[in-house]
C-alpha cells in the first residue's frame, strides 16, 4: 500500500479538498489548518464531502504521535490513517509556523495501517 503526500504548504492558514485512495475507495475530504500561536502547534479539521464535521482541531505533534497513526482511535471513521514526517531529521519535534509541508510532510494511507 502507497502512502499519498497531502500537499502543504506553510501558510498559516490553509483549507483544501482533496481525493484520496483509502481501503481501495476513492475518498474526497475537506482538509484544513491552522497554526496556534497562543499553543504552538497545528491543528488540522477534517470535513466529508458535504460539509459534515468529522474531526476538529486534531493537534498534528510528531512528539505526540512518535511515528503513529495521528487518526488512532478514529477507525470507526473510516478516513484512512494520517501520519505527520519529519523529513529533514531536524531539530523540530514537530512543525512550527514555517515548516509544515517543508520540513514536515502529511502522509495518508489505509485505514488499517
């Protein structure tokens, strides 16, 4: 199974659709970001296709989630498995206000991955 690059940029404010292949189905999700500067961090919400709030502010720390599935717990959701990547074996634990989609990649994949 490939994993797919979702296509970040560091603009601090950033929403997008996008259409995914996820358990062999295509899967089209309403993405967006917004960094925190009062917490540091990002913070990704996930809409369906309609408009329908399926995730809100998920906090995207690689510290957090060391390697592992960001959607943990949200199987039942059935959106795939959402990883955050340093890249650059930097210093960063995770993406501040200029690296996201740099430094720091966004990979989606299956849902039992």
């Amino acid at each position: 199974m490939a994993f797919q690059i979702v296509p970040l940029t560091p603009q601090p404010n950033q929403t997008m659709s996008i259409t995914l292949t996820v358990d062999g189905a295509q899967l089209t999700l309403q993405l967006g970001f917004k960094y925190s500067s009062m917490c540091g961090y990002w913070l990704m919400t996930i809409w369906d296709n309609n408009g329908n709030l399926l995730l809100d502010s998920v906090p995207l720390i690689t510290g957090s989630f060391p390697g592992g599935n960001i959607l943990r717990g949200q199987g039942y959701l059935k959106i795939g498995s959402c990883y955050i990547i340093n890249q650059s074996n930097g210093e960063s634990d995770y993406p501040d206000d200029t690296n996201l989609g740099v430094t720091f990649l966004l990979l989606w994949g299956d849902t039992c991955v």
